[in-house]
C-alpha cells in the first residue's frame, strides 16, 4: 500500500498524470473577485492577537515559570520570616492555654488563662475587664530582655506604661549580679479597665517567656455585701423606732441597744469589706518578671539557626499553597471534567458527522 | 521583490515578515479552487466556495500564522469549512423539501472534470475525491493533508490509496 507521494506517484503514475492534467483552474470571474479583495487595512484586534498566541506553548512555559515564582516567594518569605530576632518567640513551658470567650457562668468563679513565649500580637491574653461586671484581674508574666542594659530600660518602661494607664507601681525588685542573668520583679496596679492595654504593652517589651491571667468575677459578692448592707440598715432602723417607744421595758431595751451595737458593728465591717471588693474590682494585680536569662526551649531553637527557620517557613508556605492549591483543584474538578466530556464529545459528533456528510456515494 | 506585510504583536517571533493577502490569494487562488472542485464535484458551487473562502480569510487574515503551516493549508482549512457549512445548510433543505430530495439524482450540471476522468470522480465519495485533490492536485504532504482532514497520518494514507485504487478501476470499467 503506498505510503508516500514516491509510491502513489509511481503505482499510481497514469492516474495522477490524467488528474494533473485535468483544466481544474480558477475561471477569471472568480480570479477578479477574488483580486478585488485587496489588502486588509484593519489594524490586528484583539481577537486576532490572541489567536497568534501559541497556547500549548504558553502553558509549558507558563507552568514552570509559575513554579519557579511560588518557589521565590516560599524563599524569600522564609528568609524574612527567620530574621524576626528575639521578638520571634518559642514556647519554653508546656501549659496548656484555655481562652474562655465569656465570664464564668458561675458568679465568683474565676477564669484561668496561661500561655507561653508568644510573640505580643498574637499571644497577648484577654482578661475580659471592662464589659460591664465587676472582675478582679491577677496577670503574672515573664519577658526576656537582650541584657542587663536592656532589663533596666524596660524596667523604667514597664514603670512608666502602668503610670501612664492610671495605675501605680506596688513593689520593684532589681537583682543584677555579675556572672548570673539579671532579674527584676515588678507588682503592678492596673485599673482593671486598662489590663488588656497593659498586658499588650507590657509584652511588647521582650519575649514573652510565660503568662497567666485570672479573673474573678465580684458581682455576686457584691450583690451579696449590698444586700447585708441593706438588711443591716433596715435592722438598726427597725430597732431605733422600737427604742423610741417609752413604754419598753428596762431589761428589753438593754437587750435592743446590744442588738442594736452589734449591727452597727457589723454594718461597718460590711461597709469595709464592701469598700475593699470595690478596690478589687477597680485594680488590677500584674505581676511582672523581665529576665536577661534564655529559655532552654528557646536557646534551641536558636541553635538551629537562622536557615533552619528560613527552610521551615519556607516548607510551610508551600505546604499552604499546595492545599490551597488542591482544594481549588478539588472544587474545580467536576466542572473542568464537565468541559472534558464536552469538548471531546463535540468533537466526537463533529467528526462523524462530518464523515457521514462526505461519505455519501453517488449512485 | 516579495510582497510582505508585518504584523506587530508583544511576541517578538510572531513580528516575522510574512506575505501579503494579495500575493496569497493570488499564488493560492488555483489550489483552493481545484480543492473544492473535487470537494464538490460541482464547478459552480466551488467557484462560490472559492469565493466565500477568499472573502473570509480576508476576514481573519491578521489571524493566519505561517509558523503553524503554510497558506495553503491554512485557506484549504477555511475551503472545508466553508464546504461542510455548505453540505450541512444542503442536507437541512433537503430534509425540508422531501419531495426534491426523493427525486434528487445526480447533478444535471457539466462534470467538474470532462471526460473519463470526470464521470469517475463523479461516483467517487467526496471524501475520496477531498484526498485526492489535497495530496495529488496540491501537493500537500501526509501529514499536511492529515491535519487538514483532522484524521490521523495513517488513515489519511489509507484513504489516498483506496481513492486511487477506486479511481482506476472505475476508470478501467468505463474504458471497457
């Protein structure tokens, strides 16, 4: 069977010869019709550009490319990532962190909070002051400062953070000695209103090695103070108009002023509790400790070094693309296999048909 | 002096020069007739095949890449086209005039090629007749043609040979 123009040239010789003779030429009508078109003049639209482009092409070199720069990126952002310095915080201790979105349902029951070594935008505790209920707020902290010059200076920055919020400096306690990592112990008085800034300030000033935070919710207490407060003062009213009568008996009246002693006694040591659960419930305790010393977890990690990290953020971003990357592939799945089907189906119809409309015989 | 027009684009490549619409019409006008007078077996219908194929790719001229095939192949592409749209608008007003397409036989026109030949060309398929114009008349190589038919090499090598092979044997029949 010929396979090339040689064979069928050959085999076919007097055939194609006949054919290539046969007076198959455009008639000059046509040949004026068609000269009569002249030259387009329009510039290329859009359309036309886009049908110059090599799209198989342009996707074999697109793909690469694109790899190549989610791969740039994935670099450069771990190398960004891994040059946060100190401020780029690891968990040192391993307490578990609950972060209740509420107050306790139960009055007088506190909430806990702990957290480890975060940096202060994201691991900056809540204490849930300030929506409307009396809360006493106790926050305790650990930071890490770079040395002893530091410690000093954010020491004064601490002092002048709480002052700054209305509150006051309890104690402060500054242990610098040579050969050992300098300490200072601070208590805080924040006005319960300002903790959430405090605490967001004051964990600013280093690595945040640890933090806790409790809240005790005072508005039963109070309720309660405010009730007894109440029912002493009816009591002592109550027993001052029976002492106007003066028809009481000796022995009872002695017996109404003891009665009426011990409330008044006891009305004003309900009146000094109350006074101290208000100042609870205005001030907050924060306690803070800045040290120049390095979390094992943290020394580390820093042994790893910077390319570690820099490989780390990296691996993780792509990891972020690539699901990213499957989910889209997931979702878009159905629909791109929707369009498969369809076009080769098209085709499909199309090239039959077009067999069926040139395969017709004449009889 | 070779006519040429450039087409400027963002692609460095597709700025080639490239022959005017002029000069292609003029080189290829024959080629694409002869294409669809065997297409169609019908010397009226090819010339206004021809014509609508001229006009269209005057259309879209600034669409044509010569890196993706030559002119020839490109305006036989549009000629078949043009030849399906027209067989298929055909088959519709046959349907809808029944009563013409029960009595309709063979062409009453001349043959698109007089003599022997033609009357046996005649009874070939057009799909007999497409391979032989595309790869005897102009020349167009296997894979060319193949592209052109949408089929694959070997089919398209197939088809040429049992079209030839036709073709003599109706020719031997009628000589004899």
């Amino acid at each position: 069977m010929p396979a090339t123009d040689t064979d069928f040239d050959r085999e076919f010789a007097e055939l194609v010869a006949q054919l290539r003779e046969a007076p198959t030429a455009a008639p000059d009508t046509l040949r004026a019709r068609v000269r009569a078109l002249g030259e387009p003049e329009a510039p290329p639209t859009l359309r036309d550009r886009l049908a110059l482009v090599p799209w198989r092409r342009t996707v074999l070199l697109a793909a690469p490319v694109c790899l190549a720069a989610l791969l740039s990126v994935a670099v450069v952002r771990g190398v960004v990532s891994s040059g946060g310095g100190n401020r780029a915080a690891t968990p040192v201790f391993g307490a578990a962190r609950t972060t209740p979105e509420h107050m306790p349902p139960f009055p007088g029951v506190g909430v806990q909070q702990q957290d480890t070594a975060k940096t202060p935008q994201e691991g900056a505790l809540s204490s849930g002051a300030g929506k409307g209920r009396p809360v006493h707020v106790d926050a305790s902290m650990r930071i890490r400062v770079a040395d002893l010059d530091a410690l000093t200076d954010r020491t004064r920055e601490a002092m002048q953070i709480v002052r700054s919020l209305g509150g006051y400096v309890a104690s402060v306690q500054q242990r610098t000695s040579a050969g050992k990592p300098g300490e200072a112990d601070l208590v805080l008085k924040v006005p319960v209103g300002h903790v959430d800034t405090a605490l967001m300030r004051l964990s600013s000033l280093g690595t945040v090695l640890d933090q806790s935070l409790s809240s005790v919710d005072l508005q039963q207490t109070l309720d309660q103070q405010r009730r007894r407060i109440h029912n002493l003062e009816l009591q002592i009213a109550r027993i001052e108009q029976t002492l106007r009568d003066p028809s009481l008996t000796a022995d009872v009246r002695l017996r109404l002023q003891f009665q009426l002693q011990a409330a008044r006694q006891s009305l004003a040591r309900l009146n000094g509790t109350n006074r101290t659960t208000l100042r609870e419930a205005a001030l907050s305790d924060v306690s803070l400790a800045l040290t120049t010393q390095r979390a094992a977890g943290a020394a580390t990690k820093d042994r790893q070094g910077r390319a570690g990290r820099a490989v780390h953020e990296a691996a993780s971003f792509l990891a972020a693309a690539g699901a990213v990357a499957l989910f889209v592939l997931i979702a878009v799945s159905p629909l791109l296999l929707i369009g498969a089907a369809w076009l080769f189906g098209s085709r499909a119809y199309r090239r039959r048909e077009e067999q069926r409309l040139l395969a017709a015989t004449p009889e | 002096m070779k006519a040429v027009n450039a087409v400027t684009t963002t692609w460095p490549r597709l700025a080639a020069e490239r022959p005017t619409f002029a000069a292609v019409a003029e080189a290829e006008l024959d080629a694409v007739h002869r294409y669809l007078l065997f297409l169609t077996g019908d010397r009226s219908l090819a010339e206004d095949l021809t014509g609508e194929t001229f006009e269209k790719a005057f259309r879209i001229w600034r669409r044509f890449d010569p890196r993706r095939g030559s002119a020839r192949t490109w305006l036989c592409q549009i000629a078949r086209s043009a030849a399906l749209d027209h067989f298929r608008a055909e088959e519709r007003r046959r349907r809808r005039e029944e009563r013409y397409s029960s009595d309709r036989g063979p062409t009453e026109d001349a043959p698109a090629v007089p003599g022997e030949l033609g009357e046996a060309l005649e009874r070939l398929s057009p799909a007999e007749r497409e391979i032989v114009a595309l790869r005897v008349l102009l020349e167009l190589d296997g894979p060319t043609a193949a592209r052109v038919l949408g089929i694959s090499r070997t089919a398209c090598s197939t088809r040429l040979s049992r079209a030839l092979k036709r073709l003599e044997e109706l020719m031997r029949d009628a000589r004899d």
